[in-house]
C-alpha cells in the first residue's frame, strides 16, 4: 500500500510528473491534434477516459496475474485492454459525433498506440497503487495530458495571427515552443519534494 496522499498522487500525475511534458509520453496527439483548442480538448478527454479504464482494468488484471502467479503476462494484458478501450471510444465518437470523428482524424485509432497509456498502467502497478491511488492517478494523467494538449494548442492559434519568420514556421516553431513547455514544467519539480 503507497502511503502518499490522494491530492499528492493527482499533483504529481498532472503537474510534476506530467506525462507528455516530463516523461515525453503521448507526443503523437501532442504534436498532431493541437491545432485548436477545441479539437485538443476532445481528444484530451478520449485520452482521459481510456487512461482511466485501462488505469482500473490494469489494477484488476495486475492483482489477478499475482495471484495465478502468471505475472509475465502483464503487458499484452494491458495492450488487450487499451485497445478494446480505444475501439469503444471511436464507435461512440463514430456515432455522435461524426465531424469530432473526422476532425481527430488518425489520431484517434493511434490513442492505441500512445505510450502515455500503456505507462500509466506500468507506473502504477510499479508504483504498487490500491483501486482509489490508482483512479486518481489516471485522472490527475488525463488532466495533465488535457492540459499540455490545451497549452499547446492556445499557443499554435495565437501564432497563426502573429509574423513568424519562415525559418521557424510550423513543425519548427511547434518543437521550440513544445521545448519551452517542457523547460517551464520542470519548474513543477520543487513541488515533489
């Protein structure tokens, strides 16, 4: 049982330890789906809500593979688990939203794929976090990778009105200021401690 505080394990996930900023987990919807805030968010909370299924999933699935003793088995469990997660979410997308569907494009197929979700569920059970520590990890994960994505995408809409010089337009730009982001969260360090 970890003995740190509820609000501190939300704190870190989110803030000190932010998964896209820190770890450099979950750069492809980083880098690709921040062109507006709108989209960012949506994907933030696709991403959200299969980090916290898989987070719960990955706690059953972690105490059932300790106790047949099959422990090795634990990581294509967890890929299992997000990718049926992943598959949900883009029926319901699918289906509800069909211009959120078009507007995330490839993105949202690729949250299957994103390292930030499958890290979450390894850190925690590393971490060796019960049921609650493990659902308030992946929240304060999901806020913290909402949070990049918004960050990013409010600072590519305020660029497009500004006069960039063409030697840092687009893909350039978008790295400097991811860089910056990164360097300003690591700011948030001297709050672990």
């Amino acid at each position: 049982m970890n003995t740190e505080s509820l609000w501190y394990i939300f704190i870190n996930a989110s803030l000190i330890n932010n998964f896209v900023l820190a770890y450099f987990l979950g750069i492809c919807p980083f880098l690709g789906v921040s062109g507006k805030i709108e989209t960012a968010s949506k994907m933030g909370g696709a991403v959200t809500f299969v980090m916290f299924i898989s987070s719960m999933c990955a706690y059953g699935i972690h105490a059932l593979l300790v106790a047949i003793d099959a422990p090795f088995l634990q990581l294509i469990s967890y890929i299992v688990v997000i990718a049926s997660t992943v598959q949900l979410v883009e029926m319901f997308i699918r289906k509800m939203s069909p211009a959120l569907f078009r507007a995330l494009g490839i993105f949202l197929p690729l949250i299957t794929t994103n390292c930030a979700i499958l890290g979450l569920a390894l850190f925690q059970t590393n971490k060796g976090y019960g049921f609650i520590e493990s659902f308030v990890y992946a929240l304060g994960a999901g806020a913290g990778f909402t949070l990049a994505l918004i960050l990013i995408a409010g600072l590519r809409e305020q660029l497009d009105f500004a006069d960039v010089p063409g030697v840092v337009k687009g893909t350039t730009l978008t790295l400097l200021i991811a860089g910056i982001l990164s360097l300003s969260f690591m700011g948030f360090s001297g709050l672990g401690s």
